[in-house]
C-alpha cells in the first residue's frame, strides 16, 4: 500500500491546503519520505460532516457487520505487514520489537471490542416496568440504555503510534482502516484523517458536529482543548489524557527485604520506551534511612542505555525540565549529567521541600524520577494527601504493610485511576477492568477510561423511552429479550 500524505476525507484524498511538512527521523533528524498537507478549513468541515452522514447508518448497523469492521481493520492492519512497522520505526525511533508487539496489542483490543459488541450487555439497559393499578398514581413503564454519542475527533499520540494512534500508526494504516469499511459495507466518512498542527484541531473541536473529543499528550495542549471545548455554543465533553508523575511509595519493609530487585525493577520502568509512557514513575517516596537504596537506584539507572526521543521538541522539552529540576531548592541529582539529556536522571529531595513547593510534582516527560524522602509514616501519609490526580500510584511493601498502611491505599484511592501492589506503572494491561484515567490533572475526566471496554461509555450517553410500545423499542430493550443480554429488570439482574 503506497503512502500518501493527502487528508482521507472519508474515501476521498484530499490536499487543498498550502501548508506542508514532512516527518522526521528522530535518531538522525532526517527528513523521511513523502510530504503531508495541512488540512484547510474546507477540508476539516467535509470530513466531519461526512461523518455525520455516516452516523445514522453505522450506529443502527447490524451488532455483526459492527463486529465485522473492528475485526477487518485488524486484518488489514496485519496485512500491511513489515511495511508499517519500518515507518513507525523511522518516524518514531521506537524498537521495531516494541512496534510488533504494540501491533499485536492494536489488533487484539480491535478483537475485544468486537466481542463486547456482539455480547451485547455493555449498552447497560434497565428496565422499570410499568403498573397502571399503582396508587395514588400510576407507574410508567420506563426503560434506559446506552446510545451513541455522534461523530467524535480524537488526537492520536506520538508515544504509542499504534495502539493511541490511528489504530494503527501513518497513513498507510488509516487507508487500512478504509479498506476494512469498505470490505464490510460501511458507509462512506465512517473514518477520515486529518494531518496538521494546531488549526486544524481548533477547526475540529470547534466544528458543530463534533460531539466528543478524545485526547493523549500534553497538559498544556489537553487543557487548551478542553476549554476551547467548554466555550463552544454547545460545549462538548473532552476526554483528555494529560501526563502524570505517577507515585511510587517505598515503604521499609520491602525495601529491607528486596532492594536490588525494586532498583532494578524501577530502573527499567522508568527508562522504558525513552521514559516516554504515560506511566512513567517519576515521583518515588520512602521513609528516612533509604541512601543504600538510592545509591542502588542511581546505579541501575546508569546502566540503562540511552534512548532517542519522539522528536526534538520533546527532546529539548525534557533537557529544559530536567535542568528546571536540578535548579530548585533541596534537590540534589545522584546521576551524572551527559553532554545529551537524554540519560536516566535520579533527583532527591526531602520531603519539607516536596511540600513547599507542588511544581517537584510536575511531570518530566522522559527517563527522570524524583525520590522523595520522609521523616516517618506520618509525613509521608501527609505528602501523599497533598498530591494532584495521576494515572496510577503503586505501593511495594509487605503483606503486613498493607494492612499498617491501610489509610495510605484509602488517600491513593482519591489520587489515581489504578493502584498496584509491588509491580511497576508501565504496561497497561487491555482488558475489561482495566481503568486507565485519573482525576485532574492526570485527566479531565477521571471518571472515564481509555484503555479496556469501559473505554465505550466514552462516546455514549444514555436515552431513557418512557411508555413505549414494544415495536418502536431498541431491541435491547424490549421484553423478549432477543438478545439474551445481561440486564438490570425492577432491580434485579438478568437475561430473561
């Protein structure tokens, strides 16, 4: 499949803009083949009402041609073969052993959405049955499910060009995406991809049927969105995931029984993918007494090597935080300074200091961490109480110290979307109970995911029919059942 740098308007190509720009390779700054256009105005307005089009005939499409389409975009992102992954190499930097794997990841979350639609409980219907003798007032027959939302733009994200992305990296994946609708039937704007920098995304934020925005990156540029969002005619939700520092609470026991481990365990997590994850432990705490630790952890991080980063703006962005961190008050750094950033780098600071000032809690985003030291329990407990929203936060320490710091998982359950017991942030787990999200300002939807099948609830809202009669009732939702879904029925769970 040849590349194109047009803008898939639906099934059409499209290049009216006069803007242009090439990628780089970040491992030699190079300029790589083929040049995009900047979609225009024009062009941004015709894919969303495209897409508006599409919307009537895909959200009542058949449960299986649904299905069909997640399955079939799968199918033709494995058959780009190794043509996708040597892009996304070149583009990105990224081990082509990682892109593999993240390929596999794509396809098979495409594979669980599929089978989520075609079981079917996920539109979440409940059904209060009518009673016309009820006194002093008749009860109405009311029932409830989930129905999408509309057309929805969602900014992909350059640290996971595959999974957070297209569905599958460049543009030769977005015409795979189109192959597979075309294969199954599927009205045309269904999908369209639009290349740009900051206008354009304005323009689809803004655009008046755009319903819903998701997005992974930055919190500067989440946060723009998502008040250029809320100052629409008719605001729209933003699902934006922002960073996080992610907190890691080392507590004495397990860092007396297994230290070198924890080190080694943390050193390659915080420097996976160039430190460049959403999870990236960037913030450590431990109790007084941890120099042998840290001595361990400086040491592990020394040995990792050198990753190349996204781009230079990330890059140079990194260099500047780390130098910021290095300046301020009470940090000391444990790991040498290289010509080139881009290395591992251990801050230290007391915990008195961590408390005066909340910016040592900022992401670095890249292969950095910051430990924290405190005095004893209760000045760790009150350290972790003054912490920001974040992705995850994890604990290492005893089976006994779980239940003694019982009080620290109850603050951490206010704090982050997913807590884990002596296990790194990185690798998120896709699955049905997975919850990756968090409160403000890891997200600005903590109440929502975007990774795992909660991820769908996203993009619907519920629609309540009252006194409806059972032909002109959504399927779900009629007394038959002919679905065979899980529902809930006066109060009561069922598939009857």
């Amino acid at each position: 499949m040849e590349l194109t740098g047009k803008n898939l308007i639906g099934n059409e190509l499209s290049a009216t803009g006069t803007n242009r720009f090439q990628a780089k390779n970040p491992s030699d700054n190079t300029q790589l083949p083929v040049e995009f256009s900047e979609a225009e105005s024009g062009e941004v307005d015709a894919a969303v009402r495209k897409a508006r089009s599409a919307f009537s005939a895909f959200s009542t499409a058949g449960v299986e041609a649904r299905a069909d389409f997640l399955e079939a975009i799968g199918d033709e992102i494995l058959a780009l073969g190794d043509e996708l992954i040597a892009r996304c190499h070149l583009e990105t930097a990224l081990p082509e052993g990682r892109l593999n794997g993240e390929r596999m990841r794509t396809v098979n979350q495409l594979k669980l959405f599929a089978s989520l639609i075609r079981e079917g409980s996920w539109v979440n219907a409940r059904i209060d049955t009518g009673d016309s003798t009820r006194e002093p007032l008749p009860k109405p027959d009311v029932r409830q499910m989930q129905k999408p939302l509309g057309p929805v733009g969602i900014f992909g994200a350059s640290n996971f060009p595959l999974a957070f992305s297209v569905a599958g990296g460049d543009t030769a994946s977005a015409l795979a995406i189109l192959q597979a609708a075309n294969k199954t039937g599927m009205p045309d704007g269904v999908f369209s991809m639009i290349h740009g920098h900051s206008e354009p995304g304005r323009l689809l934020v803004m655009h008046e049927e755009i319903c819903a925005i998701g997005f992974t990156g930055s919190f500067q540029g989440g946060k723009a969105l998502f008040n250029l969002a809320n100052n629409r005619r008719v605001p729209i939700p933003v699902y934006a995931e922002m960073g996080s520092s992610n907190p890691v609470f080392l507590l004495p026991g397990a860092l007396k029984e297994r230290s070198d481990s924890i080190a080694k365990g943390l050193a390659a997590s915080v420097c996976l993918g160039a430190g460049q994850f959403c999870t990236n432990p960037g913030l450590l705490v431990s109790q007084k007494d941890n120099d042998d630790f840290t001595r361990k952890l400086a040491s592990a991080l020394e040995e990792q090597q050198p990753g190349t980063m996204l781009g230079d703006s990330i890059r140079e962005n990194y260099e500047s935080l780390s130098r910021g961190m290095a300046s301020k008050t009470g940090v000391t750094q444990q790991t040498s300074m290289a010509e080139s950033n881009v290395i591992a780098n251990l801050f230290t600071t007391e915990a008195s200091d961590f408390l005066a000032d909340k910016t040592l809690e900022e992401e670095v985003f890249g292969p950095s961490t910051l430990m924290v030291s405190a005095g004893n329990k209760e000045e760790l407990l009150k350290l972790a109480a003054s912490l920001g929203g974040h992705l995850t936060a994890t604990i290492h320490g005893t089976a006994e110290e779980l239940e003694e710091y019982a009080d620290l998982i109850e603050i951490l359950e206010g704090k982050a979307g997913r807590i884990i017991f002596n296990g790194y942030p990185t690798g998120v787990e896709v699955c049905h109970s997975m919850h990756h999200g968090g409160p403000y300002p890891a997200t600005t939807a903590p109440q929502t995911t975007s990774v795992g099948t909660m991820a769908i609830y996203r993009f619907t809202k519920p629609v309540c029919y009252q006194d409806f009669p059972q032909s002109s009732l959504p399927v779900e939702l009629r007394d038959a059942n002919p679905r065979g879904i899980l529902r809930l029925l006066n109060g009561e769970y069922t598939r009857s």
